[in-house]
C-alpha cells in the first residue's frame, strides 16, 4: 500500500503560497477577459445608436457612455498633434488629432483624424491637408488615449514647429499648448471609404484578445493544481512488497 511522509512545514507553506499565487492569477486572467469582452461590447453598441447634436450631449456624457455625435466647425489647419504610438502594423506610424472649434463655441474639440501608417522609415507620414472651412463630421466621442509617464517632461512645450509630436497624448498639455480650454474627451471620426486614414472605433485588442486571457488563466490553474500534486509525489513512501513463501 502506498502512503505519504508527513511534509515539513515549510514545504506546506511553499506549497499553499505557490498554489494560491497561481490561484490568484488565473482570476485575474479571467477579469481581464471578462473587462475586454464588456469594452467589445460597448463598441459595438455605440456603433449602432443613432447619431445626437454635440451640443446637446457633450457637457452631459456619463462616464461609461460612448455616444455618436455629429457636430460642425473649423478645424485649427496649423495645429496637428502626432501620437507616436504605434498599434496598427509594424511599419510605424502616427494616430492624428486635429483641434476643431465648434460652431458658435469657445472651446476646442479634439478630432482623432485616424492611424496613418508608415512606411518602415523613420521618417514621418505625409499628412493630407485639412479642409479650412466649415466641415461637417460624425463620430464616437469617447475618453482620450490612456497617460503614462513621459520621460523628459511635456513634449510638447519643447517643440516649436508643427506638427507636434508626442508618445503620450495629455489633454491638459494640448490645452495649454494651444491656450485654449479643451472638451475632456475626443472625437474618433467614423470609418470613411476611400480614407487615407486607418480608423477603427473599437479598442484594438488583436494582440491579446478575451481567448487569450483565458488560455492564460487556465494555465496558471493548472499550475496550482501541479504545486499540489509535486507536494504528494515527493512525500509518497515507498511500496513495500512482502514476500510470501
């Protein structure tokens, strides 16, 4: 009959913290999944609802609404913001923002114009001018890109020319930037054939979509359960064989 050594208490311990590690990232694996699947499905859902007034809805947009909005006005020709931040491809690239002032508005609105895609030089893309009147445009207006630390401080303010570019775009900074107050979000234009821009209004998450995180959540489980039964194998006392004459 096989039995098991009794472990000592630091393998026990060893045992239980690996196992609950693994444990704990594997449902983290799983919110993931579950917090990109709700993000996909919002997406979608803003993709479909009628299109509202700007006006109407910009100053009162709860915090988890995307919704599609038409608004008019006049582009700032002269200001263009580059995110260089590549997503789409791995020829590089820039995501384009343009300041718009609404009609009969003192505030500016920033447009995300689209990725428009490099090619595989370091040099910049050709941006295609921008129309100097009155334009007419429909699009989400959702949360500005996500900020993270700069190093070196604002971008912006270092540089003299336009366009500018920056790896982190910070509302605040674009605000100040161009001495104006800005509206807390922008507006992703919708899809348009024909575009030289690449505009996608749903979050890209191609690299790493919902399947992923639970492949990934699967196997960290199966590791808490393998912590479980190395902790057996290696305590397990040997068979004893009796011989009978």
């Amino acid at each position: 009959m096989i039995g098991l050594r009794r472990p000592a208490w630091w393998a026990w311990l060893l045992t239980l913290l690996g196992a609950l590690l693994f444990l704990r990232l594997g449902a983290w694996q799983l919110d993931r999944a579950n917090e990109k699947e709700a993000i996909m499905r919002r997406y979608a859902a803003a993709d479909a609802a009628p299109t509202r007034d700007f006006a109407a809805v910009a100053e009162r947009t709860p915090d988890d609404a995307l919704p599609r909005l038409a608004v008019r006005g006049r582009y700032l020709t002269d200001r263009l913001y580059l995110l260089d931040n590549p997503r789409h491809d791995q020829r590089g690239g820039v995501e384009v923002y343009a300041p718009l002032r609404p009609k009969h508005d003192d505030r500016i609105l920033l447009v995300d114009l689209g990725f428009l895609p490099g090619d595989g030089s370091r040099r910049a893309p050709q941006l295609p001018p921008l129309s100097a009147g009155e334009v007419s445009l429909v699009g989400l207006y959702q949360p500005p890109p996500g900020v993270g630390f700069e190093m070196g401080g604002n971008a912006l303010v270092q540089q003299r020319t336009w366009p500018k570019t920056t790896v982190y775009l910070d509302l605040a900074q674009v605000a100040a930037d161009l001495r104006t107050p800005l509206y807390p979000r922008v507006l992703a234009l919708d899809p348009e054939p024909g575009s030289i821009y690449l505009r996608r209004h749903a979050m890209d998450f191609s690299v790493m979509p919902p399947s992923r995180h639970r492949a990934y959540a699967f196997q960290w489980f199966t590791f808490a359960v393998a912590a479980v039964v190395i902790l057996l194998v290696l305590h397990r006392k040997p068979r004893v064989r009796s011989d009978r004459r």
